[in-house]
C-alpha cells in the first residue's frame, strides 16, 4: 500500500462520548482497527480510564468510504474514546477540551442513561457544537424498540446544541452501518485554525514510552501528548512547560517551570517536522523519562520561553449555571452558588479545585488549591460535589 503524506490532509479531532459500556470503545475499534483499551486496568475491568486514541486516514473509493486507503485519501481522523464512568467526568472533560466534533453513542438495548446526559451538557460547556450521534446495538432490540430508543434520543436533544444531529443506527459489534458514519465524519466542518499565531499546545498525556532493559544510548525522553490550540512547533525549538513538576521547599509545595528542546514530533503514528492545530499529536523532549511517567504533565500547557502566562491560584471568571444537574438520574435543579463554596475546575486538560470568594452579577472570584494557566476569554467547566460526585453544573469565562 502506497504511503499517504498526510501533511495536506484536512484533519479532524473526534471525541467519543456516551455512558459507561454504551459501546464507545468497539465502536473505535470498528472505525479505525485499533483498540484504545491498552491500560492493563482497563483490560481487566472493561472500561476506559484514560483517555485512549486512534488515527485514521479517510478515503472515498467512488463515494465509498474506507480505512484501507482505497480510493482517494480525503480526511485525517484523530479520534479520542473519552470514559463513560461517572467518576471519570474530568478526563471525559478534557478529551472534550481538544477536540472539534463529537460522537456521542447511545445503546439502543439501554437507552438514555445519566451519563449521556451529562456528557450532552459536557460537550456544550467545551462549546462543541458538531455532533454525530450513533445509536448502537440495534442488533439487540426490535424494530420497534428502536423506534421508541430513536423518539427517546430525539426528544434529549431538543433545544440542545445537538438538536439536528444525525442519528445513525448501528451494531459496532456486527460492522453494521459504519459507513453512515464515515460519511458525516466526512462532512464535518473543519474549523478555522490559527496556524501563524503564538504556539500553544495543551498536554492531555504524559509518558516515558521506553521499554525495560533499553539501552542507555536507544533511551527516549519524555513524551507529551495533546493538541495545538494554536501557531507552529518544530523539532528542535526550545520549548516551555508551565505550570511544571512539583517541588517540595520549607515544607511547602512550589511548581517549577520547565524547559526543553524538542526531538521528534508525531501526528498519530506518523514522524513530522512540524506540528500545528489538528489531530492527536506527541512531543518528544530532551526531558528525563521519569518527568512524563503516569501522566505528571498532563493539564500542563507548551509554548515557546517567555510567551506563557504566569501560573495562578486566583482566577475571576463570569459565569452561568444550568437550570438542572445532568448525570444523577432524577431531576433536580441546580442550586445557586455560595461564597465559600468549593468547585471543580475544568480549564483546557487541567482539573483543578477551588473555592469562591467573592461573588456578583454573574462573575467570581476564586482561589485555586491547583494552580492553573490562565488565557483570557477560555471556557471552564465548574462542577460540584454532590453526594461524592462531581457534577457539572455551569461553565464560565476566564476574565
């Protein structure tokens, strides 16, 4: 098979969303022959923890879509399974943070679940308004449970950013009706992307990808993998990391910056010199292996020295609430906030906990236990613990 240069492509990131054993992670594998479930905890438990990814290269064989490169290549596909597990919401939230379209996958044999809900309202706080949803399993129910299933996901989405949705129905496990889906990840619209502004790239993994017993000389350094949000990287910039690794000094907990050169670049699987906004990409640093074990960096963010806010524990943010709390499954309205209390935040792929100090007309102030990068005018998803869950119940603005 011919190797295709992917550097003209239109990329696409797609984020997998949908509840808990819904059929997320077949489904990838389906689409893109790749299973994302390489955690040893996630093979022995059967749900994804991390965020997993897959590439594809799209083409279109006379109108016919496929992987196998048949046909003309058409779009490069980065897709990201995000877990389902309601205790894994804040992973979910920043694999929604770098990505421009979303798949959004209800069974039929189960229905609406809590965390179809709150994954709905979780890709509107990250503003992702492209969304494909496929009803899988209809293998498993009758025709006319399906219909019911079809009604059920139609009246979900109504008033919704995923109000004219496609609703494609499928069997993941049978192979049934992929193609319906490569055709909408076909027509997807590709988003303006700022190729010539000040790099930023957001870190969703870390890793130290050497192998036991590797020689000194064939050692790696540590890899980062995210997304470009924005300007150019190439091998061999010098590079910055904020907010760091901690360190331990007089008994309190200090971040320091980070700085590097980069070694190689990939997009996928594939080497480039350069990368810029679009697809799953990975950095290679100068950095020691032990620094990106176990993802140390993710949440952390990539510019070049100098061009990166300082880090924060204090942000102000304006923001608004949803009128009810998705996830719990009973309806129940989301109460006001109160000074004191304590959130999560969702800013780009950091997760961090605050509390609020000060608060009116739509806009707060808070004082992070994690600190964070800010950049003006990103979105924040804000959630609250209630009964031992964090529940996403607004999103708000950086000032």
């Amino acid at each position: 098979m011919v190797k295709t240069d992917i550097t003209n492509l239109e990329t696409v990131n797609i984020v997998i969303v949908g509840h808990i054993d819904h059929g997320k992670t077949t489904l990838l594998q389906k689409l893109s022959g790749k299973w994302t479930d390489t955690h040893s905890e996630e093979l022995k438990r059967g749900i994804t923890i991390k965020l997993g990814y897959a590439d594809i290269i799209l083409s279109n064989d006379n109108g016919t879509y496929n992987i196998e490169g048949k046909g003309e290549p058409e779009r490069y596909v980065s897709f990201v399974d995000a877990p389902g597990h309601e205790m894994l919401m804040a992973t979910m939230l920043s694999g929604a943070a770098i990505v421009d379209a979303a798949i959004l996958v209800v069974a039929a044999n189960e229905g609406i679940k809590p965390q179809t809900q709150e994954h709905l309202i979780a890709l509107h706080t990250k503003g992702i308004k492209q969304i494909i949803i496929v009803q899988n399993k209809i293998d498993l129910v009758s025709k006319e449970k399906a219909l019911e299933n079809y009604k059920a996901i139609k009246e979900l989405v109504k008033g919704t950013i995923a109000e004219n949705s496609p609703i494609i129905p499928v069997s993941a496990q049978q192979g049934i009706n992929l193609q319906s889906i490569f055709e909408e990840i076909a027509k997807i619209k590709i988003p303006e992307r700022d190729y010539e502004g000040t790099p930023l790239f957001v870190i969703a993994r870390s890793f130290d990808i050497n192998k036991p017993g590797t020689s000194p000389e064939n050692l790696h350094g540590a890899v980062l993998g995210g997304a470009m949000k924005h300007g150019r990287l190439k091998v061999g910039d010098e590079i910055e990391i904020k907010p760091g690794i901690t360190i331990k000094e007089a008994n309190q907990i200090k971040y320091k910056t980070l700085k590097t050169k980069i070694v190689s670049l990939f997009k996928g699987v594939h080497k480039v010199s350069e990368i810029s906004p679009g697809g799953s990409l990975a950095i290679e640093t100068e950095l020691d292996m032990s620094t990106g074990k176990t993802d140390t960096l993710s949440g952390g963010v990539i510019s070049i020295p100098g061009k990166l806010p300082e880090i924060t524990t204090s942000l102000k943010l304006k923001y608004s609430l949803f009128e009810e709390i998705f996830g719990t499954g009973k309806k129940e309205k989301v109460a006001p906030l109160k000074p004191s209390e304590m959130l999560m935040l969702s800013v780009n792929t950091a997760t961090s906990v605050g509390i609020i100090k000060r608060m009116s007309n739509g806009i707060m102030d808070m004082t992070l236990r994690i600190p964070v990068v800010p950049f003006k005018g990103d979105n924040v998803g804000l959630a609250r613990n209630i009964n031992n869950h964090w529940r996403l119940i607004g999103y708000g603005e950086i000032l």
